[in-house]
DNA sequence: GTGCGTGCAAATAGTTTGCAGATTG
DNA sequence: CAATCTGCAAACTATTTGCACGCAC
C-alpha cells in the first residue's frame, strides 16, 4: 500500500556488495545440503534478492536472469527455484493464476489478500503480529513453523459494488483490469 | 482427525432427498447468476455434495460423477466448477500437488496444515474461532470474507525429527511416503 | 427459435525430465 | 575423477478452447 508502483526496482548501487554477500549466505545454505556452488545459482539467487517483494513468476524471473546471461535456460532456473524451495530459502504460491509465483522472504512473512473477484492482491497490516497468531496455531498442531506466504481472499470494495449492483457480472469482467484463470485457487 | 479412515462415502439413504434438495439450492445459485440448469451440472453438484471434506480433485470428481453418467465429460466437469467458483459455491485450492482440489463448503472454514516434506494434510483446530479472527483482519483490509479454505505449511513432528537428524535427505524421501511435485506451493 | 451448455478432440501453458557434455569439489 | 549441474529439447499433465450439435428457456 505505500509501494508508489509496481515493479519498482531498488538496485540501490551501494547494495551491490551487499547482494553480492546475500547471495553467498544462500549459497552456502544450499551447499550445507550438499549442492554446489555455480554461477548460474548465484545469478538466480541474486536476480531473485533483488526483486524481493516483487513476487515474480518463473518466465519473469527467467527473463531478468538472462538479460545477465542470456545462455542460462528455463530448467536451470525452475531446478535452483527447486532446491531453494526446499532449503527454505524461497516460498512460493500460486495467486490464483494458475502458476507459481516466488518470494524471497527477507525475515518476515508475508501475509496477502487478494480479491477472488479481480485478482487484485495487497499485504495485509501488522504482518509481524498475525504472524505471531498463526505461528500460535502451528504450533499449537504440532508442527513447526516454516516460511512462507499467507494468502487469504476476499471481495474487494470495488468487486463487492458491483457484485451489489450487478450479481451477473460476465465471467470476463473484473474490475481491476487483471486476467483471470478458470478458477482462484 | 475425527474421520475413520479417508475415502468414507456416507450417502447416507436418509440424506438421499436432502442431497437432491441442497443440489436444487446451488442450481438456482447459478440460475440467478444466468446459467441454465442442466442434468450435468445437477450431477456434478451432488456429486460434490456427497464428497464433502474429500478435497477430490478435478480427475476424481470427474471419475464419481461418470459412475453415475459416463457420457459427462473433462470439460463439462472443469466448466461447472468455474461456475460454481465465480459463485462462491465451490472453493479450489492447491495442496502443493500442482493441481487444484475442490471443496463444497457448508458452512465453516476449513483451516489447512500441511506438512511442507511430506505434504500430510490436517485440519486445525476449533476453525470457528480461527475463522473469526481471520474474518476480522480480511474486514480490516476493507474486503468482505468469502467461503474459502485456508492453508498453512509447516513441518510435522516426523519430519522436524528426520530434518534434525539428517538435514540433507534426498528429496525423494518423504516421511509419509507421498509424492511431491518439485516446490510445495 | 435463440443461445447457452455439452462432448469431443485438439490446443495451451506451466513445469519436469532425459541426455550428453561442462563444471565443481 | 566422480558426482553434480547445465542447456536443450522433448515429454508430461492439468486445464482450456474451438466446434458442431443438443437442450433449456
């Protein structure tokens, strides 16, 4: 909500070196699980550093990732997302759109609401806090909390007007301009 | 956690009318929205009536509801979930399978944890009040609630166990013997 | 009768995999 | 040197769509 635009991208020069150190933080988790180190990886890790917060999805990711290295291809890309996923170190979702989309969690998690009439999708506030409830109910069932991102779906103020107005809305329409699948998972 | 055993069918004879009378109900749902009702859609309505709290996907929906008409086919299955989706009448979430699983919510929000190594799935606690308390911040964000199923990764206790002692397992071994596909989403 | 709904089969799209060669430890 | 990775292209699978016909309204 107090992001200006969509698809900011804060490569803030002096955080070059600190990406650079990130992306070996990761690198060495992944090693810890008996991976090895290659560029394409530190790439990918540092492509998917800098566009934290951005949710992107694999051909975009992909995309950034070879206007680096242009030789780099889709299975490298989706086999890293892979091991990263399982180490932790990626949490992905699916908005609704029918394919996974990938985030990079810096320490909190996040917590998203999207509207299932439009697609729309904003943070919710006071992540940390409702973090701590859900972190609660994990627990609370045995498990042990790991990161990832909470999606919740509503009807946003827009959609909910015009569901009021007009019930039969063409499947086609929303009100945000955004495509839709079939289905919001 | 209170069900038997998984797969239980309680087509109860006595349920038999009300099946017919909910399925009218969801029917003219959709007659509101414009859809035409049809012998197709009714089936498939009952068919997921009668599956409440399987989470079957679109294949095994597919394959109960061609036990009672063989000539139904993927598409028409596939169209009529969309329908009853855009309606708020069936909900679709993904397991981490990567595919989508439909449930037919009757009231109650159901609350997900699932096992992020092995994929386990269970049901958390008193839903009701978690319900609530999720409503609360949805209502927050200023979007209205909707029937959905909310779904939380964690690890369970076989796992954190088998992580602890061996942190680097293949990723083919799964604790509970599921299958998983390569991220959990 | 008009137009939505259906069944079929073919098309899409996202993701995964087999393989031969390159690279890492 | 052996094992892991990579790039490519082909395979897979879930889901969607075009089309001709049938049925609901």
């Amino acid at each position: 909500m107090t992001k200006p635009s969509w698809k900011v991208k804060p490569v803030a020069e002096k955080g070059a070196r600190d990406l650079r150190q990130r992306a070996e933080e990761y690198l060495e988790a992944l090693r810890k699980r008996g991976c090895r180190r290659t560029e394409q990886r530190r790439l990918i890790i540092e492509t998917l550093l800098e566009s934290e917060g951005e949710h992107l999805n694999a051909r975009e990711l992909m995309e950034r990732v070879q206007s680096k290295d242009p030789t780099i291809g889709f299975a490298t890309v989706y086999r890293t997302l892979i091991v990263l996923g399982e180490t932790g170190l990626v949490h992905s979702f699916d908005q609704g759109e029918g394919f996974a989309r990938f985030d990079i969690p810096d320490q909190a998690m996040h917590f998203h609401i999207l509207c299932r009439s439009c697609g729309k999708m904003e943070h919710l506030a006071d992540e940390t806090a409702k973090e701590k409830i859900i972190e609660g109910w994990v627990k609370e069932a045995g498990y042990e909390m790991v990161p990832q991102t909470f999606q919740v779906f509503g009807l946003c103020s827009d959609c909910r007007d015009k569901v009021e107005t007009a019930p039969d809305v063409s499947p086609e329409v929303t009100c945000c301009g955004r495509r839709r699948r079939g289905w919001t998972r």
